[in-house]
C-alpha cells in the first residue's frame, strides 16, 4: 500500500447530495484520513493508505458531477519521507 493526499470536496450546493451519497456508500473507505478545511469551504485535504491511484478513483466515481479535487500526489518515496543521510 502506499500513501497519497489530495485536497477536494463537494461543488457548491452539492453538500447534501454528497452526503446523501457518501451515506449509501458506508462512509469513506478504511484508510481514508479525511481533514476539512477551517475555512468550511467544504474541501478537504485528504490523507489515504490505498493500493493505488485507480482505487482512489473507484471511490471518487460515486461522486462524479458533484466532486471536484486537485490532483493526486503519491508520497511512497519521495526524499522528505526517507531518513536523513
């Protein structure tokens, strides 16, 4: 598994169908980390242990016409996560 990030949310005037959604989906996926903006602007950044990009977008397809987010960042390897040499 690896970990990746994004920041994303509902569109606005959609929070309740995204909930709506989200509800008949059983919430968000295990390894989901989903931390909401203080602004409550409805956007999130959020933090997921997933086997890869594509089943991040399994999940996200629920919310297709409703969901916007930036793009998806792998962090496995990248140097600031590695030990200091």
């Amino acid at each position: 598994m690896n970990t990746y990030y994004f920041v994303g949310g509902p569109l606005p005037g959609r929070m309740d169908e995204f909930r709506r959604r989200l509800g008949a989906a059983g919430g968000a996926p295990p390894g989901w980390l989903v931390l909401p903006h203080a602004s409550g602007d409805g956007r999130a950044l959020h933090v997921v242990r997933a086997d890869s990009r594509e089943a991040i977008l399994r999940h996200l397809a629920l919310f297709e016409g409703i969901y916007a987010h930036d793009g998806i960042v792998d962090l496995c390897g990248e140097r600031w996560l590695s030990p200091a040499t």
